[in-house]
C-alpha cells in the first residue's frame, strides 16, 4: 500500500527527482492544503499585521480576516509539526481546546530568535512586537473567530504600504525550508531506499501517516531513534511522492462510508500499463465533486461516492480501502480492506440493484439498499451507549463483501434479529412501523449476501404451492420448506394480532411471543395456539391459508429444526411485517388464472 501512495504521489507530481523541479513546485509540494477539505463549515485566514516603522521595529495594528483561497496555505507557508510541536512558519490552524496563538505563533517567533540563523533580529523584533500587545491580540483573536469555521492563523507584515505574506519574506521561506530540512534529515544515513530501491541517502521518522511514528522505541534498529532510518528508509524523492499522494488521497479520494466512519480509496495498479493507471489517477485528479456522481447508484451514505465509476474499469488496478479513526492529530487504523477489483465492485452493485428491483416489485415503492441499510445492525451493542462499540464487526463483514468470503449464519442472525428486538418491545406504542421497517430492512440485508452467495443456502426442490408467487420474488433465498412454515406462521400470528386489537384494543397474545426468542418446541406449539384464538374470535377464515401452508411446510422440514434460534426468529419476523404483501401476491396470482 505504502509503494501506491508513492507512486499516487509521483504521477500527481508529474514524475521525476527533486532537483527537476523549480523553486516554486518544490515549496508548493512541502505546504498543506486544508482549502476545501472541510465542506460543512466555511474556512477563513485570521492575520495577525504587523507594521514596519522607520527603526525597522514592528508594531501591532490589528486582526483581519478574510476567506480562505486556493493559494492561501502556500502565501502562509502552512505546514503542521503536529501535536503541541512548533510549526515551522508561524501559521497554525486554530483549535477551540487549545491556546493555538501561545503555542504555535509565539513560541514560533520565541524559538527562531533564541536560534543562531541569518533572520534572528526580525525574528525578534516581531516577537516583542507580539509580546506588547498580547492581550489585545487574542482578545481580537477571539472576536474574530466566534463563527464556526475552519481558521488559520498567519502574520503578515505592512512594509512600504504594501501587505507582505510570509510567501513575500525570503527570512520566512528560508528557515521554513531549513526547519523542514532538519525534521526530515534528523535520522539519516547510507542505505537502500525501500520504496524506490535507490541507493543513497535516506531518512527515518519522516513517514507521513500519524500511525507510523517513532514513540516504541523497542520496536527500531538497535532500540535507538537515530537508527529509525534503518526500519523503514526513504530517499528524498520518495519523501515527495508519499506526501504528495498522502495529500492528493487525502483531496479527492476521501469519503462517507456510513455513520460515522470514513475510508480513503487507495488504487493500486497490477498491470505493467503504467499508462492506464496514469490515466485512471488524472481522471480522479480532474474529478469535480460536486457533479460527479449524485445520479448514479450508491452502496455508501456518501452523495459524492465514486465507487460507481471505478466498478466500471478493467480489471488494471485494485482498490484499497483505508479506514481510519482520527482524534485531533492522532491516527488510528480501524481496518484497511486490500486488493478489490473493479469486477468485484460490479458484483456488489448488481446485487444491490437485485435487492432494490426484488424490493420495489414486494412492498411497491423505493427501497434503497446500502451499507448503511447494515450498518444499523452493526452499530452499538446496546442502543443507550453514547459511543459505537460495534465498528470491527461491521468492518469485518464488509471486508467479506469486498472479499467475497463466507458469512457465518450464526453471527448474521445474531445481529440482525439483536436490531430487529429492540424495535419488538415498542409494539403497541406509536413506533410499531419501526418494528416493521427494521424487519424489513434485516430481510434486505439477508437477501442481499443470499445474492452474493455469501451465505449457505439449502436448495430444495418442492411442489408448487399457494404461495410460491410470493417466495419466488426471493429467488432460492426462501426456498427451504423451515422458512416458508416460519414466515406463514408468522403472517398467521400477525393476523390474530390484529384481530386481538380490532376486538379488544389491545394484543395479549404477544406475551406467547416471549420477545422473539422462540425455540423450536414453542413455534411447533405455537401454531395450535394461534388457530384456537382465532375460532375463538370467529375470525379463522382471515388466516386460514396461511395456517394451512404453514402446517404443511413445517411437517416437511422434519422432527428437528435444523435452525438456530435468531435465524428461526428471523423468519417468523419476516412473515409478521410482510403479511399483506404475501396477501397481495396470492391475489395477484388468483387474478392472472382467472384471466
């Protein structure tokens, strides 16, 4: 993955070493760019100016603000150190929980006129200048900065009636250079590179992923810092490369994948046509947002989700797919998902346009399937905790359905009928329709990995019956004799439900339902049950068919249920908030002999 990203980075760079490029491309490639990378609140550059008097001495006039533009990074000489660690330009963005003005811009100008370099006097000249009136700075500091937004804070200097950036100051450009210069080369020496293979000078600890840092100390050459460059050795060029494809990745290629997590598409090329993946990284580098894709089909919670688009390529290039958690400046991997091709991306979104079209045609509107249709079964364990402990579940499941690796029937229904019994003890409140979405929505998912083939289906060859019209929307998903006697058990109990409310306003019959947690011994004698209540309320004939069939289905799946309890739960669920759709499928069915 590290040898994508520099490879990303070189052709974003257009290729070639360092001492290729102009002065300019190679400060541009050192800055960071945060314009337009936070598209929920507005950006803003505070400049904290200083003017030049005739004793070369600087005084404070004032905090301006102004939008943040393309090039505003770059006039700033923004670059991160990271952490509480002092950037190497005065220039820092703004944090609501940190005293952002003492630690990145005074200290700056404390350490660089403390330092023995060519700018020290200017350094310092500015430095009282801020100290004098540091009090007035941040209280205007504060007032500027009430909106909520995305703020970076810069100097800028008034010299001959003219603003100056840092960009317009050689004594700024040249300690940023050098302060880069020594961060980079502080673990150095001879050796091999491990991305290019070039012989040469290399450096350690210059990694740019927050996750690869030097803090285990135990865990480098000869336990010692100075030796990182050892682990894990990268050339000046490579350095670029990574930075820059770290950046682009970072730019274009970063998405919603559901509530609450993002991911970072990493292509990767397999092919010796360095060509095509050249072209496929300058179609992603043009990409506009915000028309790419709010047209086309989406399996993420993403809008501007490109997935579509690249499930249409060859088979050139994998995809990875980064997930990760960041908390202020540190990174965590939550998973990384390697080596999906274009083709697999295909069979996914083909699957969800079966569940989608199997869909419509049952419950006779839009239902649009996604992965954040399973993520609400994934999400916490016990819906009054304040943070999701679910994530490495759901990351696990979804790297199957990029891997195309089998899914455990136990833990699937686990899950999804863990999501489908919250909602069952709501019953009788004015949240029944969730009850019934969330069936619905388990039954997509089920559906859904039925059509991948992910999980083991029984395929059984049975006599046509009532209600095939109605199971054949499903494919071979509900074939087996267990689920259909299941789910017609359940259309048959929901239908005693409604007459219990009808009759009596109220559905005492759903404490035989002991929360959805039914074994085989109760859904065996459930059935009698359900047929008793409903002659006793003279209302057998609503339900009928479905105790008929039920009974018949169930005696053909045999003495023992081969069935663990959730998955037995499911089905009879399924056939609760489905009623009338299987129903109108008999109808239907009815209608078209009759024509």
């Amino acid at each position: 993955m590290v040898e994508s990203i520099a490879k990303i980075g070189k052709l974003v760079r257009g290729g070639g070493s360092q001492a290729g490029k102009g002065f300019t491309e190679k400060l541009e490639e050192l800055i960071m760019n945060i314009y337009g990378k936070d598209n929920k609140n507005k950006q803003y550059l505070l400049k904290i100016v200083l003017k030049k008097d005739n004793d070369n001495s600087y005084k404070f006039v004032g905090v301006d603000i102004e939008d943040l533009k393309e090039d505003s990074c770059l006039k700033s000489l923004y670059r991160s150190a990271g952490g509480n660690a002092i950037n190497p330009s005065p220039t820092a963005q703004q944090k609501t929980d940190k005293d952002t003005f003492g630690n990145k811009i005074l200290k700056f100008f404390e350490r660089a006129s403390s330092e023995e370099n060519d700018s020290k006097d200017l350094f310092k000249s500015i430095y009282d200048a801020l100290n004098k009136e540091e009090s007035n700075i941040r209280s205007q500091i504060e007032e500027k900065a009430k909106e909520k937004a995305t703020y970076l804070i810069t100097i800028t200097l008034i010299e001959n009636e003219k603003e100056l950036y840092l960009l317009d100051k050689d004594e700024f450009v040249n300690y940023f250079l050098n302060q880069v210069e020594a961060k980079e080369s502080r673990f150095s020496g001879y050796g091999i590179c491990s991305i290019c293979g070039k012989k040469g000078e290399v450096y350690g600890g210059v990694f740019p992923y927050a996750f690869f840092n030097l803090d285990k100390e135990g865990f480098l050459n000869k336990f010692d810092k100075k030796y990182s460059y050892k682990n894990f050795p990268i050339c000046k060029d490579c350095i670029r490369d990574l930075e820059e494809g770290k950046k682009f990745i970072e730019n274009k290629l970063q998405y919603t994948f559901v509530k609450g997590l993002r991911y970072r598409i990493i292509p990767q090329n397999i092919t010796q046509d360095e060509e095509s993946f050249g072209e496929l990284i300058d179609i992603l580098k043009r990409q506009d947002k915000a028309i790419s894709v709010k047209n086309l089909m989406r399996i993420t919670d993403d809008e501007d989700e490109i997935l579509y688009n690249l499930a249409e390529k060859d088979d050139t290039f994998t995809l990875n797919f980064l997930f990760i958690e960041k908390s202020n400046k540190a990174e965590k991997i939550l998973a990384l998902i390697q080596d999906v091709l274009p083709s697999r991306l295909r069979k996914i979104f083909d699957a969800k346009k079966k569940v989608d079209d199997t869909f419509k045609e049952v419950l006779e509107y839009e239902h649009n399937f996604s992965f954040g249709t399973i993520r609400q079964f994934f999400f916490k364990s016990d819906s009054n905790k304040k943070e999701t402990d679910l994530d490495k579940y759901f990351l696990d499941l979804t790297d199957k359905i990029f891997k195309g690796r089998r899914i455990e029937k136990d833990f699937l229904f686990y899950y999804l009928m863990k999501g489908i019994r919250e909602e069952f003890v709501k019953l009788g409140t004015k949240e029944r329709e969730i009850f019934k979405f969330k069936s619905i929505d388990a039954l997509t998912v089920y559906y859904f990995l039925s059509v991948l083939r992910l999980i083991d289906i029984k395929e059984v060859s049975m006599e046509e019956r009532k209600f095939d019209v109605f199971f054949s929307k499903f494919g071979n998903a509900l074939e087996d004799p267990l689920k259909k006697g299941l789910i017609l058990l359940g259309a048959a109990t929901q239908t005693l439900l409604e007459v219990q409310q009808d009759k009596r306003g109220s559905k005492p019959f759903l404490k035989y339902l002991k929360s959805l947690k039914m074994d085989e011994k109760d859904f065996k004698e459930l059935l009698p049950k359900v047929q008793a209540k409903l002659e006793e309320y003279e209302s057998l004939p609503y339900a009928k068919d479905f105790l008929e069939e039920a009974s018949y289905y169930l005696l053909q799946a045999g003495d023992k249920f081969k069935m663990n309890v959730s998955e037995m739960n499911f089905y009879f669920t399924v056939g609760m908030n489905l009623k009338w759709e299987i129903l109108k499928s008999l109808n239907k069915e009815v209608k078209n002999e009759r024509n």
